[in-house]
C-alpha cells in the first residue's frame, strides 16, 4: 500500500471532480478549461464529472464541445433536480480516490485544491473550504444565513460550520458514507457533518460570480434551510407537547383564580376581551402546530414513494 503522501507525490492518486451546472453557458469552456489544466498539474489520472441539472440554455452543448483531454464525464438530467441532487448523483458515479465538489462559477477557487490535497495527504478525510467574507451576498442573504446557522446550532445535535459550503474534497471512504444515504430529501450540509470523520477547513476569500446570476433566491434558500431542520432534527415537532402542557397549566391556573374571583365578588358580565385573546391565541398555535406536522409528513411522504433520486437522460464518457 503506498501512502497517501506517496500517492500525491508520484502522481498516481486518482482525482475525481464533481460539478454541478445549471444554466452556466457562458462559463463552462473557461472553467473547464482552467480545472483540467490545474488537476493535470497535479496528477496523471482525474476524471470530471459534469452534471447537468437540466440546464435549458446552449450548457448542454457546450459540455458535449469539449475536448477529450480535460476527461469530462457528462450527466444529463432529465429536469431541474436541484444542487443537492446533483451533487449526489456526482458522488455515485465518481470513481476517484478522493472527490473534489466544486461551484462552476470560480466561487470555488481552483488555486486552492493543491492545498486541500495536502491537507488529504496529512491524514484529513474531508477538507472544506470557509468563507472569509459574504459581501458579495446581500444582506438579507447573509443575515438568514446567519440565523438558520444558529438555529440549527440549538435545535439539531450536528455541529454544521457556518459559511463553509459544499466546496470540498472527500476520502473514498466518505463518499462510500455519503452514497450510503437513501433519504430523497437532501440537505448535504447537515449530511457532511453527520457521516463524521477527521475534518479540517480551509478559509479562502469567495470571489464574485464571473457570469450569469446566483440561481438561489430566498424562497430556494427557505426551502432548502426547512428541509435541514426537518431532516436533522425533530425538535419543532415535539416542542408543541411542552408548549400544550404550559399553555393547560396557565388555563388551569386561571380557572382556579376565575373559580375563586366568582365566589367572592359574584359574577360580572365582562370578560369578553380575554375569551377573543385566548380563543385566538389557541387557534393560532394548533395551525402553527398542524403546519409543522406537514412539514414532516410531506417529507414522510416523497421518502415512501420511493421515488428514484434523479433521472439521467444522457450519459457520456463512462466506460461501462
Ligand atoms: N446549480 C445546480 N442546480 C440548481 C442551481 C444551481 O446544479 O438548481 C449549480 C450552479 O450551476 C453552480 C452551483 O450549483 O455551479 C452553485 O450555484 P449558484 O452560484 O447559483 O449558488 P450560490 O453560489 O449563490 O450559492
Ligand atoms: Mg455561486
């Protein structure tokens, strides 16, 4: 068995790069174009993978134009599936020693993988990239992050660092981890952190988009933070039983207080205000509760259908 140190040093580790794209026509010839020469440098074996997320601008196309040298393995879906998706469908078909997830939109600096390979060699299963800075983000953007962060924090028992992103490099035997999960509903941050392993992060300055437009608004961003916390963590669900029990214990107590008032003074026809407050105050809490309960059976409900993950259309470039 060589080493990992080895490995690195006489070329023969085996680099797979996952990329998903979503609309990127513009970017695909230069980014491609800058990681294979950069993972060339580096090793005499790497593969590309490119996924195709149901792109419907000239991205298709454009992958299929490039050049055999840069060994692009190409993946078309049948629709939008989403990055967590693709970024799964990426995993189960790398074949690398280890798999370098990363943006197309130089977000991901390319200069960077020889320093996560070193990390690698030193005996890290899974380096990952931290942002040094979000202004390129709006500040609505970075103050949702920011919460969601800290919320998670609480509620879930998962340590998931904050401002690090899917751009990473991950053992063989973590990506054997990751293709291990049957969930449909994805959260690949939370997945990180949960599958363990050693870790190390990497800061690096997160430029600006070089083209095109980020394809995450806030709804996306809502989503995918509510299928974090449903899938990590079923503290909202259970919550409600410990808010029933006060909410009981304060009616109860009012009771006792109204029973006694009654004796005493007699009963006054006033009160009206505090039955609107109090029949109000229930109702809104059951909706609130009976929402939260759909968030979890919608989700209960797409992982029983069974659906598969994906649906390729094309695929080009994989020995069968
Ligand atoms: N992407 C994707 N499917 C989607 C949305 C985005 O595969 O539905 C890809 C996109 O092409 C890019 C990466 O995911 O390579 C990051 O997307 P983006 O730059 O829009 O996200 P941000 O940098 O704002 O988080
Ligand atoms: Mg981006």
């Amino acid at each position: 068995m060589t080493t990992r140190q080895e490995r690195i040093q006489n070329k023969s580790i085996f680099i797979s790069c996952v990329t998903p794209v979503f609309n990127e026509e513009t970017l695909i010839g230069p980014f491609y174009e800058k990681l294979s020469e950069c993972l060339s440098k580096i090793t005499n074996r790497f593969e590309i993978i490119a996924v195709d997320d149901g792109s419907h601008d000239k991205t298709n196309e454009e992958i299929r134009k490039l050049p055999p040298t840069f060994h692009i393995k190409h993946i078309q879906f049948s629709r939008n599936f989403g990055k967590e998706i693709a970024l799964t469908a990426g995993l189960e078909h790398a074949t690398g020693d280890v798999v370098i997830l990363m943006d197309i939109d130089f977000q991901h600096p390319i200069e960077i993988i020889p320093e996560f390979l070193k990390e690698w060699g030193s005996g890290y299963d899974m380096v990952y990239g931290v942002r040094k800075n979000r202004e390129s983000e709006s500040i609505i953007k970075r103050n949702f992050a920011r919460a969601f962060y800290w919320l998670m924090e609480k509620i879930t028992h998962i340590h998931i660092p904050s401002n690090a992103g899917d751009f990473r490099l991950l053992d063989r035997k973590v990506v054997d981890a990751m293709n291990s999960f049957q969930e449909r509903t994805r959260f690949m941050k939370g997945l990180y952190a949960w599958v363990g392993f050693k870790k190390i992060a990497i800061p690096f300055e997160v430029p600006k988009r070089q083209s095109g437009k980020s394809s995450w608004g806030l709804r996306k961003l809502t989503e995918l933070a509510i299928t974090g916390i449903t899938s990590f963590s079923d503290v909202p669900l259970r919550v409600w039983g410990l808010i029933g029990f006060f909410i009981s214990l304060l009616s109860m107590i009012y009771a006792v207080y109204f029973i006694g008032y009654t004796l005493i003074y007699g009963v006054d026809l006033p009160g009206f205000p505090s039955i609107i407050v109090a029949v109000m105050f229930l109702g809104g809490i059951q909706l609130l509760s009976v929402g939260i309960l759909g968030e979890y059976i919608a989700r209960i409900f797409t992982e029983v259908k069974q659906r598969p993950k994906y649906i390729i259309e094309e695929k080009n470039g994989f020995d069968e």
